[in-house]
C-alpha cells in the first residue's frame, strides 16, 4: 500500500527576520545571489559594486548586463516603496550612466508601479525599468526561501529577451546590426583597434594601471569613461587613482567623479543621422587617445 503524501503549508516570513538590516544584511546577500534574480528578471547579471556613492546618497547595487556591457543599477527595500528611493533611482540613473533599473521591496505602492509603467511607456530605447516584489517563505521548520516576482516590465519584454537570445547566437538585432555598423566604420577610419561588433561599448586596458577605458555609443551621445574590468572593486580603483586625481584631472580634461563610471566624457549627437558618424568616430579617437596618453604620461606603463 502506497503510504499517504503529507503536505506541508507554504507561509510567508517577515524579511526582518530573514535579513535583520537592509544595507548590512540583504544588499551583501543579494550582491552575492545576483543569479536569483538575474532569473527573474531574464537578464545575466555580474557585479560591480556595492553601495556605490552618487553625490551625497550611496546606490545600493550595480551590475553589468554581460551581454551587452550595460550598466544595470538595483536598488532595494525591506519596507513599501516610498517616495525617498524612487527620487534616489532618478538620481542614480544619470550618475551610474545605467540603463537598467531594477526596484525591488516587499510590496508596491500604486502610484510608484504607475511610475515605473510610465517610464517603460515614453522613455526611449535601451531603458528599462522593472519593479520586483521580493517575499521570503518556508514551509514549517525549513530553510527560508526568497522569491523575487516581476510586477512590472517593459513592454513587450518577452520579445526583446528573445531578440537577445537571437544576438548571442549570432543573429543581430537591428539595434546590434546599428552598432556593427558603426564599429565598422570606426575600425575602417583608424584601424588597429579592436574587432567591430554588434555591442554599445569597447572596452581597453589603460597604462599603469588594470582599469578599463570604455567607448561607448548610443542613441543620442557617443562617449568615454574609465571604469574596473568586470567584477572589479570599486573602492579600490578610487583609492587607488586618488593621489593622482588632481594629475589625471589635467591631463584628460575632466574631473573624476564619484561612483563606478569616472572621467567621463560625452559628445551629444544625433547618432540616427549616419552623416555625422565620421565626426563622432573622429572624437572617440581623439579622446580615447588623449586618456591613454595622458594615463601613461602619469601613472607610467606598468612593469
């Protein structure tokens, strides 16, 4: 005789009883589980830092989209959503230079999901914005379990993971056909660079030093910024380049900043007009050069 199955009930668990503090306790956590919600969400997420400062307030996480070398910025709560960290998100957004936003927090206030509905709705391509309810359960005495559940997405998100999906297999978007097109022709201009692709970014090793010059290219903009390589410690590049920053500063022509993105510089351009790409391909030479130059002249090539 087969014996009876027993079922167990599924309750909920306060997430303070899960992660006591939400800055010490679930931003580490997440910050090495990023795969979980990576699954959620349908994007490969790999870290860059944690509680990285924008001005006076500090990003709770950034990771970076692999498949495109995207800045994805996650910011969480432990509490309803409020109006504090739905300004410090907007903030966030143009200090980080992300593309992404992810919100996550136990329940959403209606006003803050219209919020995030109205941005994926009248904001332009590659923004995205999702919000994700985040529960804890257990069933009786077992280990806690975390679910992340996707309450808002973009539009027609499904059909962009699998236009993504097409990309990694070798079959361009028209957006990646876009910027194959344009990489080409800045490898076609000054060649010896690295091989065109269908990415937004191409990524170099400065001198004196293991950080990453990224040219990058969007809709709107063409631009420069140093960063780690993938991965990276954030506090440490700063402390590092700090005692040189006034000498850097100088020599590539902007301040360095703050958070995981600096010495950026941008050029604003209509990038959909293809007449101007030979002068946009101009300045990124130009000033990806001047950063290299200007990395060797101070802190010298590496041994």
């Amino acid at each position: 005789m087969t014996a009876e199955v027993i079922f167990g009930t599924l309750a909920d668990v306060s997430l303070r009883e899960a992660w006591a503090h939400e800055a010490h306790r679930f931003t580490p956590w997440l910050a090495t589980n990023l795969d979980r919600l990576s699954q959620a969400i349908g994007l490969p997420l790999e870290l860059t830092g944690t509680e990285i400062t924008v001005g006076k307030f500090s990003a709770d996480i950034l990771a970076r989209n692999p498949a495109d070398n995207t800045n994805v910025l996650i910011e969480n709560q432990l509490e309803v959503s409020d109006h504090t960290h739905l300004g410090q998100i907007m903030t966030y957004l143009a200090g980080l230079s992300a593309q992404t936003m992810v919100w996550i927090a136990p329940s959403f206030r209606e006003e803050h999901l219209s919020a995030i509905r109205w941005l994926n709705e009248h904001t332009v391509e590659p923004f995205t914005f999702f919000a994700v309810r985040l529960r804890v359960v257990r069933i009786e005495n077992s280990p806690f379990a975390p679910l992340f559940e996707v309450i808002e997405r973009p539009n027609n998100w499904d059909r962009q993971l699998a236009a993504v999906k097409r990309e990694s297999a070798g079959e361009l978007t028209e957006l990646g056909k876009f910027r194959l097109d344009f990489w080409s022709l800045f490898s076609e201009i000054y060649p010896g660079g690295q091989k065109a692709g269908g990415a937004s970014s191409q990524w170099m090793v400065l001198p004196g030093t293991d950080a990453r010059l990224v040219l990058y290219i969007a809709q709107k903009s063409v631009g420069v910024f140093v960063r780690t390589p993938a991965g990276g410690d954030v506090s440490a590049l700063h402390q590092e380049l700090n005692a040189v920053e006034d000498a850097l500063s100088a020599a590539v022509g902007v301040p360095m900043g703050e958070g995981s993105t600096i010495f950026g510089s941008e050029l604003r351009i209509d990038m959909q007009n293809r007449d101007l790409w030979p002068g946009a391909c101009k300045w990124l030479h130009e000033t990806s050069n001047r950063y290299v130059i200007g990395f060797q002249q101070v802190l010298g090539e590496p041994e």
